[in-house]
C-alpha cells in the first residue's frame, strides 16, 4: 500500500496545521480514501485553537486529527507572524465541494450527518444534482444523543462510507468524531458546521466581497448577532499571537 505523503505544519500555540494548499490537500485525502483507514480532518480556526487552549480535553481532540486544515483567516494569519507561512487558506467548505468533484470520479461513497432532518434531505438532494456521480449512501439528523451513538455508528459502518460529513456544531462534532474515529472506520471524517444550511438553501454563504476581505466570520456575526460571544475568542487569539512574536518558540 502507498505510504501516503508526510504533512508539513505550523505550530500554532502547539497545535500543528497543515501548510498544504487546497490541490495538495485533496490529493492526501484521495490517498486517505485509498488508505481505507480513518483520519479525522479538523477545519482550525482562532475559536478552535482558544477552545483547546482553555480545555485539556479538547485540545486532545485536535492533537488527534491526522489533518488540520487552515480554514479561518487568524490562523493563516498567524501562521505568517510564526515565519512558517500556510501555502493558502483551505476552507471547509471549499474543501468538501472540492472532494465531491473528486468522488465523482472515483465513485465514492458519502454520509451526511447532522443538522435538522429537513436540511439534511435537502442537502442530500442538492448534492445529488451538483454532482451526479455521487453516491448518498445515507444521511441522519444530528438530533441524538449518547444512548443512540451506537445505533447512529452501526448505520454509518454497515453503509462503507468513503466520507462522513458531520454537521453538529464545533463544541460537539470534533470530539464525537474523535471520540468513534475508530468505530466508524470511515477513511475521511470531517466536521462542516453550518455548510449543510448553506448547500441546502437555508441560509446564505458571506457575499464574494467578505469572502475576498477574509471577513466571512463578521457577515456571520452581522446575520447572527448572538454569535457575538463565541465570537470574542478572536481578539483575544489576536493578542496571544502578538504577544507570542517577540518570542516565536512560543507560538509551538
């Protein structure tokens, strides 16, 4: 079996991100497929990074994933201040369209799990008439808990997914992967937060303006003012890098 290629990183605060452009990272997780074995794939960003800086379990989590893509803008920023510069921010989102294009081709298999049952079959649906060579090979609303996570795992193994999507918010989807990554045995699982609401129609991606100004995360803000609390984890990830580049050791 090939080996598949080593990852180079930035340390950000100890937590190793991939500086793989987006290309370089659809073709390791074409290999991952072909791997047949499980890898988590975690979409870092500052909210993240301050979360498993706060809480010892969660930053276990991210030490765990076999990949952790740039996905928000601090991080890509402070990867730059590190003077270990990522190839270009990966988003999610981005990301999880680029590897349907890609399963298209090869046949893969795909789960959608998470968000309300609506959205889903409406994600599923949409997906279907983007990419036709997909194959669903399930879907479940992210409305269970821990007394049915063995009823919800034995589904997605008995269906061979190539890739796990998992929709259930940052705080939830990551350890949850994490915590089954083995159970599952999917080759590529990836939390995607609120894309699901998006492919199906629910809500609206930031407007190219705020995506080209790396500002999606204050169209959300600006759409969602109650985010504003999760949302005070930047400045304060801001601060740390600042203060971490009279010294740059400390940024790993």
């Amino acid at each position: 079996m090939k080996q598949q290629q080593t990852v180079p990183t930035v340390p950000i605060f100890g937590i190793p991100v991939s500086r793989l452009n987006m290309q370089q990272t659809v073709a390791w997780l074409t290999e991952a497929v072909d791997s047949g074995r499980p890898h988590q794939i975690i979409t870092a960003n500052p909210i993240m990074v301050m979360k498993a800086l706060e809480e010892p379990a969660y930053m276990k989590v991210m030490l765990g994933g076999e990949l952790l893509v740039p996905d928000g803008t601090g991080v890509v920023w402070a990867a730059n201040v590190a003077g270990m510069p990522v190839a270009e921010r990966v988003p999610g989102f981005d990301l999880m369209h680029e590897l349907f294009k890609v399963g298209e081709t090869r046949g893969w298999k795909v789960y959608l799990l998470g968000s309300a049952s609506e959205v889903i079959q409406a994600t599923a649906a949409r997906i279907k008439e983007l990419y036709p060579g997909i194959v669903i090979c399930g879907i479940r609303d992210g409305f269970f808990g821990p007394d049915q996570d063995d009823e919800v795992i034995g589904a997605i193994r008995e269906a061979k997914a190539d890739l796990l999507f998992v929709a259930r918010g940052a705080d939830t989807q990551e350890p949850w992967i994490a915590r089954h990554k083995e159970r599952l045995g999917v080759p590529v699982m990836m939390g995607v937060g609120g894309s699901f609401d998006v492919i199906s129609g629910k809500t609206k991606r930031a407007p190219a303006v705020f995506q080209k100004l790396r500002l999606e995360w204050f169209y959300r803000l600006l759409k969602e003012p109650s985010r504003y609390k999760r949302m005070l984890a930047l400045p304060k990830f801001a601060v740390k890098v600042l203060r971490a580049r009279e010294n740059v050791t400390k940024m790993g």
